[in-house]
C-alpha cells in the first residue's frame, strides 16, 4: 500500500464488525476462533482490536488482534482476505498495530507463529520480531509446533 493510498483504511473493531471478522477467521484459520469468543474479546479492557476496510466500510479485508496488559502485549490474530495478500496490507495492520503498542508504553510484544508458516514469520521478522522458542505440538488441524517471537520498543 503507497502513502497517501486511500483504497483501504484501519479502524478500530466494533461489535458491528465481528459477523465479517468471523467469516474470514473461518477461511483464513484451520483453527478459527468461535464467535462467542470475538465477542467475549471484544468486551475486555485489555483487548486491541483493528480491522482493514474499504473506504465505505461495505468489505472487510483484513484484522489484527491482541491484549495489552501493563508494558507487554500479546498478538493473537492477524489476517488478510486471500484474494488481497501480497499488496502490503498484512503489513500496514502490523505497523497499525505496533504503533498503538509503543503510543500505551509497551516495552515488549509476544506472539505464537505455526512453523511452517513462512510468509507471516517472515513478516514478522522484517518487523523486529526474534525467536524465543517453541511450544511442541501447539496447533491442531494440522499438529505443528509453535515458534514464539517476541518484539521490544
């Protein structure tokens, strides 16, 4: 996505969105978050939650999610509807979100990545995320291990 680019925008993640956010958890995910868990997430202090959009808001292309909690947070979901992957969107929700991170005083950042999922540890690592470890058997659907990552400000 180019500067000044207004194709899309980034919003925070309303109650309204959480149908939508659903649907491409569902396509996205071999492991998809339940509804009732958007919404019970959505109702925490804690939680952090963006959504990617047109600029009418009719479609919703994208999302990124965690908690932050005193100076740590934790990343949990980020996705981009398939048909739109590979035009800087994962991205530009990443730095969306890291931004919010270092404005609440983060100090460091955490997620879990499946390990074989080269293009989102990719993406993570070209934004300053470095190994920390593993879980074994973390996933299901298919069984793979966890690569932990973690992100100082």
């Amino acid at each position: 996505m180019a500067e000044g680019d207004v194709r899309f925008w980034i919003r925070p993640m309303t109650e309204d969105d959480l149908g939508k956010v659903a649907e491409l958890e569902a396509e996205v995910f071999s492991d998809p978050w339940s509804p009732g868990l958007w919404e019970s997430s959505l109702g925490q202090g804690t939680f952090v939650g963006l959504v990617l959009a047109d600029p009418l808001g009719k479609r919703l292309l994208g999302y990124v999610c965690g908690q932050f909690v005193l100076d740590e947070g934790e990343l949990h979901r980020i996705a981009v509807e398939p048909s739109f992957r590979g035009q800087g969107l994962g991205q530009a929700l990443l730095e969306r979100f890291l931004l919010l991170g270092r404005e609440r005083g983060l100090a460091r950042l955490f997620l879990e990545v499946r390990e074989g999922n080269g293009p989102a540890r990719a993406l993570y690592q070209k934004n300053g995320f470095v190994f920390l470890g593993t879980r074994k058997n973390y996933y299901q659907n298919p069984r793979e291990d966890a690569v932990i990552l973690e992100k100082f400000f």
